[in-house]
C-alpha cells in the first residue's frame, strides 16, 4: 500500500510509525517488529525525515 502523508517538521520515523499505528491497527500491533527504510536505506525510529523522503515500513521475512 502506498499513501502520501504530510508530517510536521522534525517529525522521526516513530513519530510517522505513531500516527499509522492510530489508522491501520495491523500496522500498529506489528509495532517493533516491522524495519523501516528512508530512501530505501534501513534506518532506527529516530531519523529525521524531510520533504520527499520515501518511508517503507517491512515486515520480519520480505524478500524479492
């Protein structure tokens, strides 16, 4: 699923992983246990994300 999403500056990448909790429940109880990626770059909750900045949340086992 792709969305775009405006955050207030200096929001992290917890904060975005926060506020799609609070809409997608699936999402939220996978909490932790789902990596994230900036520009496709694996990352901790505590990147500072900016304009254009492509945010993918992954689960456990992914693959390609």
């Amino acid at each position: 699923r792709e969305l775009e999403i405006e955050v207030a500056d200096e929001s992290n990448v917890g904060d975005l992983r926060r506020h799609l909790g609070e809409r997608f429940p699936d999402l939220k109880r996978m909490g932790s246990a789902l990596s994230a990626a900036v520009n496709a770059d694996y990352c901790r909750d505590s990147v500072v994300l900016a304009e254009g900045d492509e945010v993918s949340f992954l689960p456990p086992v992914s693959g390609g």
